[in-house]
C-alpha cells in the first residue's frame, strides 16, 4: 500500500490543497492521501493558529465525498510542537508494510536537514515536492529521497485565504464550497 501524506496548519485548506493531493494520487499512484493538520509547526514561532476543533471540521468538509483521502488528527490530539518523524514512527507502527512518501512544498526542501531527527526521517519516507512559484527545483539535500509533483504550481496559500476572508473578498474557486459557507457564516479569520 502506497499512503501520501500531507502535512501542514491548513488554516484554511483550500482548492490548492486538494489539487496538489489529486496530482500525487495520479502521478504516484498512491492508495490513500491522509491529511495531517499540526498543532504547532516547529518553523512558525509565534503563529496562533486557528483552533483544532475549526481545522479539523473545516477539512472534514473539504475532504467529504472523497474517500482516498482522510483526515488523520494525531498531531493536534497529540499537542504541542508537531514533529513529522513522530508521526512517522506512529503511522509506520499502524501500517509496517505500507510506502510512505511525505508531501512538502518545494519552499521547505532546503529545510529538511533541519527537521527533527532528519537523518532517521531521510532513511523513512521519500519526500515529495510540491513545486511552488518562484521556487527553483534545485539538488536534494544529502541522503534525502525527493520526487518533484509535475502537477499544478499553483500560486494559492493558506495565508492568502486568511487575508482575502479578513478583507471581505471572494473565496469562490480558492476553497471548496462548503469551506467558505462556513469561514462567511463563522466570521472566521476576520479581526472583528
């Protein structure tokens, strides 16, 4: 079994996270995507993300109807700083058999020898980039295993939804439907 995995704050999620997931199954014919919302990503010092409970019912409505890709909430219920390699120890114990590839924007490739662990973390999962505008596909760092996604660069970011919801701008086409129904109705990510 081939089992992507997509971590990150989606604070929100958003259309680009769905296309890039849809890429990976196609391109890597992978089984299953599991969508890994962190508590606390160990690069964003002073980020408050919003809370678990809204991330986790936002990518529940993202993901419904979808059944290759699943929401795995052991990072928040876990807590604290979110570390990949103790996810990875988890899921390998769930499934010793199955393929892990990791799915990273190419803006953090440079960073993974900084990850907790990263040396253990190479030799356990092959990476796969998610290519980024303006980002450059350049070498992978030592004795980590990279495969660059071919599919949609899109300029999307969860950032950008957070700021476009505070300024009262249109959502359509840059999340799914119900996604935005429920940033509009909550007054999510305004500063009111």
């Amino acid at each position: 079994m081939k089992i992507g995995l997509f971590g990150g704050s989606f604070d929100p999620v958003h259309c680009g996270h769905l296309l890039v997931a849809q890429a990976a199954m196609e391109e890597l014919g992978l089984d299953q995507i599991l969508f890994i919302p962190a508590a606390q990503s160990p690069f964003k010092a002073g980020f408050n993300p919003t809370s678990p409970r809204v991330r986790l019912r936002l990518l529940r409505l993202a993901l419904a109807g979808r059944p290759a890709f699943q929401v795995e909430p052991m990072e928040l219920e876990r807590g604290g700083i979110s570390y990949t390699m103790d996810t990875i120890d988890h899921l390998r114990r769930q499934n010793p058999e199955a393929e892990l590839l990791w799915l990273i924007g190419a803006d953090h490739v440079a960073t993974l020898p900084l990850w907790r662990d990263s040396a253990r973390l190479a030799t356990q999962v092959e990476f796969v980039v998610i290519p980024r505008p303006g980002v450059e596909k350049g070498e992978p760092p030592d004795g980590f295993r990279l495969h660059w996604l071919r599919g949609w660069p899109l300029g999307i970011s969860s950032s950008l939804i957070r700021e476009r919801a505070a300024q009262g701008k249109s959502l359509n086409q840059m999340v799914p439907d119900a996604v935005a129904a429920a940033i509009l109705s909550e007054n999510l990510y305004t500063n009111s």
